[in-house]
C-alpha cells in the first residue's frame, strides 16, 4: 500500500453574511487559481470553522519539493509564517502570523502522508 502525499490549504474568515462568504470564497479561489496556474480549482467551505479548504491528494512530486512549493504558496498571501510539526515524520503545519488578503484572519497549510 502505497501512501498518498496531501496538501491543504485552510483560511479563515471574516466574514459573515452569505454574499461576504460568497466574495471571499471569489477572492481567495482567483488568488489559488494565479499562483497553482489552476483554472476551476475546488474550495471547500466548512461552516463551523468560518473557514474555506483547498486540498490536493495523491501528489506525484516528492515531499520536500511540496513543501518548499507550499510556503512559497502561503508567502505569497502572509507576511510571517510559524511552521510546527516533524520533518522526519513527513508532517508539518504552517500558519500565518498576519495575512496581507483584507478578510482573511488566518491561513494554515498542511502536508502530510495518507494511509
């Protein structure tokens, strides 16, 4: 059984009415969509945490490339990050301190291995 490579991309939000969600859900998917180059990406949003998802599974590209690609990708909408997690492990966290995006409070990124 070969392990699946999984990225995510969680941010939270502001907002709180159903057209505020809608424009930040607008707002955060054309971002993505210019930095992965992906066009009709997927994001998932998760009531409960006022907050959208964008995953990946299954990723051909090695784990170190990955992560190297997914603090590039949080850079881009942060101005600091925090990384936690285990290396050896093949598993870490990364969260903004702040976001540069106006209606996005918090940005976490993780990479991990699925079974």
């Amino acid at each position: 059984m070969v392990n699946k490579l999984c990225i995510s991309m969680i941010f939270q939000i502001e907002a709180k009415s159903e057209k505020s969600k809608e424009n930040m859900k607008n707002k955060i998917k054309k971002q993505l969509e210019n930095i992965l180059d992906k066009p009709n990406l997927f994001l998932e949003y998760d009531k409960e945490s006022n907050s959208f998802a964008y995953m990946e599974k299954d990723i051909k590209e090695s784990f170190d490339e990955k992560a190297i690609f997914l603090l590039k990708t949080l850079q881009h909408f942060g101005y600091a990050y925090v990384v936690t997690g285990n290396l050896e492990d093949n598993h870490f966290d990364i969260c903004t301190s702040k976001t540069n995006m106006s209606g996005v409070c918090f940005i976490q990124g993780q990479l991990f291995y699925e079974n």
